[in-house]
C-alpha cells in the first residue's frame, strides 16, 4: 500500500503507481492510465492523466486503485494510477445572529 501524503499546496498529487497499491484519499480519487496511450511515455501529473479518460469517486479513507473499486475501466487493458484530490477544509462561521 502506498503511503498518501497530503500536498501542502492542495493540489491532486498521486496516491498509487499502479492497481496493486491503495491510496488514503480524504476527498475525490482518480484513476486513470499510467502511460500515454499514443507514445508509451509515463504520466506524471495529474492534468495530464485527466486528458485521457478516468473515473472519480468520492473517498474518506483507503481506496484500491483497481477498475474493480471504481466498478469502470477507464481504458481496458492500460496499466493504471491514481490522483487524490483532497477535499478543501471548511470551517464553521456566524453569518448571523437569530432573528437577523
């Protein structure tokens, strides 16, 4: 399982390489293919993976990264990775005072 460390800037960072790892994603996780489809070459960011065809699901803890956990194949055959996207902390404010 691959250890998730979340980015201190908030951007999507990858949480597995491959569809034997597991990310702990507190937010949206991707998945999506690992290298391109058109020159073989490997994806490393998570704009570039979202140019081809992934899938989402909303997640709190640990997720597989497998076509299995996302009930999809994104594109078949393709080894695959996945991106969380970490969902932005919210804090609780007064907007008014009863009766306001």
């Amino acid at each position: 399982m691959a250890a998730s460390i979340i980015d201190k800037y908030n951007k999507p960072f990858k949480c597995a390489n491959s569809s034997s790892e597991s990310c702990k994603c507190p937010g949206t996780t991707w998945i999506g293919i690992a290298s391109r489809p058109d020159n073989k070459q490997k994806i490393d960011s998570f704009d570039e993976m979202r140019e081809w065809k992934t899938h989402s699901k909303i997640s709190e803890g640990w997720v597989q990264c497998t076509e299995a956990e996302f009930d999809i194949d994104p594109l078949p055959a393709k080894d695959k990775q996945c991106f969380c996207e970490v969902k932005p902390k919210v804090s609780d404010v007064r907007c008014a005072d009863e009766g306001d």
